[in-house]
C-alpha cells in the first residue's frame, strides 16, 4: 500500500497486493498500467480512502481516547474506595506498649481485625512522630520500633490481615503534610487541647519545635493517605481527629471531593477511655514511669500492683472506702469480667457486690489488690508468652514491617496522586494539560 503525501495531508492510496521502498515521488501511470491497477483493484481489495488529517489532530484524538479511559478508570476506583470500610491507627515507638494502649485500641483493634468488618486495616509505628520531641535521642526511636512490632503480634494483629507499617518509610505523608498546611492556621493549632496538654507536659512552653506544634496536620495525612474511615483511638485523642475532619472539609471544598472524612471510634467501656496511671495521674504515660508494660514480668506486675493509689482516706480495713478516683477500681471496671470472681473472688458475685462492701467499710486495699493483680497475670501471660516466641526470629519481624511498608506506601501514592490531580500540579500526568497545549500550540 503507498501513501503519498501532499501538503502535510493525505489523499487517495491504491493497494497494489505488493510492497515497494520508500515512494519520494509521484509516478503518473500510463493507460495500460491504469487498466492493469483497476483490475488487481477488483482482485484483491478496492480503494482506501483517508481523509485530511494534520498530525496534530490525529495525536489530539488519540489523547481523548485516552484520557476518557483515565477518566473513567479513577472514578470507578474512587467509588470502590468510598465504599471501602478502612481502619488506621498507630503508636509512637518511644518505649514498649503498656496496659493503656491494650485497653485504650490495641484490644480493639484485634477485635475489628478478626471480626472481618472492615476491608482492609492499617496499623503504623509513627517514629517521625516520635522524633519531633525525641530529635536528640534518635537511637531512643530506632530501638523501640522493634519493641512495638513485638507487642503488635504479641497482642494478636495478623500480617495477614492487617497491613504494618513504619511511617517514616512512607515519603508520601510528609509531602502530603506539606500541603495540608495550607489549609490550617497558627491559630488554630494552638487551639487544640491535646496539643495544649502535651506541650506542658514537655516543657515547650517557651520553645516549641515546629514539628511537634505541626504534628496534627502529619496525623491528618497518616489518617487521609489510606483513606481511613474509622480511627480506633483513645479519648485524648478525640482533637485530633476532629483536626484531621476539618482538613479534609476544607480541602474538599476547595479542590473538590478527594478525600475520605473518617470516624472515632471510641472504647466502649467508659473505663478504658483513659485508663489513669498506678500513681492516680489523669493519664499512664511511658514518660511519668507510673505505666504497666504488656511485657512485663509477674514480679513487677505484682509490686506495681501492690503499690497502686487507691484511697488515701481509707486508712483501716472498717473505713469506708471511696470508688471514685480509686486507681484499683478504675482497672477493675476495665480488665474485670464475671468469670474472674468465680476463679479468684468467689465470695463476691460480681464487681458492684465488690464496691459496694469497700465503700460500707470491711473490706482492706490489700485484699483488692491481690484480685486485680490475679486478673492482670492472667490477661498479660498470654501476650507476654507470644511475645518472646516472636523476639527468636527477629529478622522476619522486619521482612514482616517491610512488606507492610511497600503495600503501605502504594496505597499513599495513590492518594498522593489523587490530591496532586485535584490541586493541578499533577504536570507530567496531567494528559488534559498535555492536549490543552498540543492545541494552544498548534494553533500559533
């Protein structure tokens, strides 16, 4: 078949049945060859016509084509996702996990991932979180990562259903943090209680790292990122979250639907909302030492336990006692179930029966302890037993981290993508850009 070209355009093309080299010029054929063509016309396929075409056009059809493929294929992607049910939550690794992380989500967690509820669950170690109060201590972070991971699979969360994650291994976060800042102001930050509360609790009254004054906007783009519905967390970190919906309004409203709003999802039992310290402080902090760890051993379980704030008005064994503000109980209402009264308290029938005799006077602080020390041996065994078979193989605990890292940060370019389209500074990907030129161009 020759196509010969004239002024940038195509015209008629006779097929032959025979191919030849390179036609430069035209040859204007004689009668007989004429005769010859019409005949091999009728023998093997009739004329072919093209009509007039530029390049530029043709490139410009062939890019809508493609374009409507793109086009469609994301927006049945983020339909599926807005169907999708996601959970992502996460620890700081500045010291192994304790008992208020169990009670407060970890427990939960493992509840949700075997209940099969939810598509898909994402669990990180937030250690860029943790550096921005521990810059100077980087080796602090590096070491207790593995602890962390350690208590994960100790506390039962499955590889296999659940996704685990080391955040600073996920480049996308820090790049979407970069532009949610826009979207939140000074102000604003200063406003939230909890970084309120941790501020002084850190003494960065007078000097405040900007990553930590910052680092609600970071939590926005781990919860954005793997589009998370739901956020199992304890109730101090309620602002955050509240936070984290406020930036994916604004950034909806501005760029149009892109991100997910997630959920708390809160603890249901009121007593594990913020489970206080052994000492009686408002919150158990790895920082303050008044902590129960999920590995601890039965000796130290026991001496935190026997030395636990209770009532500082109960004196003697007849003195009423008070229940509010009493530490012993707060973990009683947490930890206890009926079943624990028949193994280990079988003259009481259940924990009202319990508090009702302390606060009637009769009933010793000792006597209690040795209960909720019994409950806590036999809820922290098992973890703390799972705990060491996983610390023989310690190379595939972080081949396990790895693979999370990589499912982790495939599903955050796809989110980072999303968010640069939405704000058109998508340039190389951007086929409309592309076409929108090809046009403006072609034109001059």
């Amino acid at each position: 078949m020759h196509i010969a070209k004239r002024n940038s355009h195509f015209f008629y093309a006779e097929y032959t049945g025979t191919v030849h080299g390179n036609m430069k010029t035209k040859v204007k054929p004689n009668r007989e060859q004429k005769q010859s063509g019409k005949n091999k016309q009728r023998k093997h396929r009739p004329t072919i016509l093209y009509s007039k075409m530029t390049r530029s056009k043709l490139i410009f059809m062939l890019l809508s084509v493609f374009i409507c493929i793109f086009a469609i294929h994301n927006i049945l992607r983020l339909y599926t996702m807005g169907k999708e049910k996601i959970i992502l939550t996460g620890d700081r690794p500045t010291g192994r996990l304790h008992i208020g992380h169990y009670v407060g989500s970890l427990k939960r967690r493992v509840e949700l991932q075997n209940a099969g509820d939810y598509d898909k669950m994402f669990v990180f170690i937030a250690d860029a979180q943790a550096l921005t109060d521990n810059i100077d201590n980087p080796e602090k972070v590096r070491q207790n990562v593995i602890e962390v991971a350690l208590d994960y699979l100790a506390c039962g969360l499955d590889p296999a259903k659940t996704t685990i994650f080391i955040q600073s291994q996920i480049p996308e976060l820090c790049e979407l943090s970069f532009y949610f800042m826009d979207l939140v102001t000074v102000s604003r930050l200063q406003r939230n209680p909890t970084v309120k509360t941790e501020i002084q609790m850190r003494n960065f009254e007078t000097s405040i790292p900007v990553g930590f004054f910052t680092y609600p906007i970071s939590q926005a783009a781990d919860i954005t990122a793997f589009r998370a519905t739901t956020v199992p967390v304890g109730e101090d970190q309620e602002p955050m979250l509240e936070q984290a919906r406020e930036i994916v309004r604004r950034f909806n409203y501005i760029y149009g639907e892109t991100l997910v709003e997630p959920e708390i999802l809160l603890p249901e039992n009121a007593a594990c909302l913020r489970l206080p310290g052994t000492d009686g402080k408002a919150k158990m902090s790895k920082s303050l030492g008044n902590c129960i760890y999920l590995s601890e051993e039965v000796d130290e379980i026991q001496k935190k336990i026997m030395s636990m704030y209770t009532d500082p008005g109960h004196l003697r064994v007849q003195d009423p006692g008070k229940i509010e503000g009493n530490t012993v109980f707060t973990y009683l209402d947490a930890f206890c179930r009926p079943e624990h009264f028949e193994h280990y308290l079988p003259d009481y029938p259940n924990l009202d029966e319990l508090k009702a005799h302390y606060q009637r006077g009769g009933l010793g602080d000792v006597k209690v302890k040795r209960f909720l020390n019994a409950i806590m041996q036999e809820t922290l065994e098992p973890i703390r037993n799972r705990r060491k078979e996983f610390s023989k193989d310690i190379p595939a605990v972080y081949e396990m981290l790895q693979k999370g890292c990589e499912v982790a940060r495939a599903t955050a370019a796809e989110t980072l993508a999303d968010v640069k389209r939405a704000m058109k500074i998508n340039y190389f990907d951007d086929k409309e850009l592309i076409e929108e030129q090809i046009k403006r161009f072609s034109q001059e």
